[in-house]
C-alpha cells in the first residue's frame, strides 16, 4: 500500500463517518421538535414566526448535541399578520424562550 492508498482510504472512511453521524443529528434533532410546520411561535429577543420550515443543525467536538431550527416570517405582535416585506426569520430551537402562540 502507497502512502497515498493510505490516506484515500482514511479519507474515505472519514467522510462515510462523517455522514453517518450527520444522519444521526438529523433524526435526534427532528424527532425531538417541539413545534411543527404550521405552528406560530414567540421569542422575546426575535419575535413572532409563522414556521414554515424546520432544519437542524449540530455541534461536534467537547458538545455533540443537536437542535431544530424553525424558519418562516416574521409575524407582527398586534394582528399575527406578516410585515409588508416578508422579512424571514429563524429561531433555533436550543433557545429557553420560545413559546407557541394560539390564535
């Protein structure tokens, strides 16, 4: 074995790590959502969004931990109707403020 057949196949084995684990954050992340597509939520430092989508992210390293973000607009306190612009916002779901509001 050559030293670059040596470090191909460490390459390869470390990107199929790599998605493997990136699968795993995936399922934790989103089979643990506390909000669904649909829902609208609150939080005091962001604001209000309608969610429309929900991603995950995660950390590796010293944390392995993941969390969802939900993703939609952004909603005005006084109506929950959307601005005028459209403005997009996200909140991710690690955060302690995040309440659901009920119309």
């Amino acid at each position: 074995m050559t030293k670059e057949e040596y470090l191909s196949d460490l390459k390869e084995i470390n990107d199929i790590a790599r998605a493997k684990r990136k699968e795993v954050h995936k399922e934790y992340a989103l089979s643990n959502a506390k909000f669904k597509v649909g829902d609208i939520i609150e939080s005091k430092s962001l604001g209000i969004i309608l969610i429309e989508k929900i991603g995950f992210n995660f950390s590796e390293g010293w944390i392995n931990d993941s969390w969802c973000y939900y993703s939609g607009v952004k909603l005005r306190k006084s109506d929950l109707t959307p601005y005028k612009s459209g403005e997009m916002e996200y909140i991710t779901g690690n955060r302690n403020d995040i309440k659901r509001i009920e119309k």
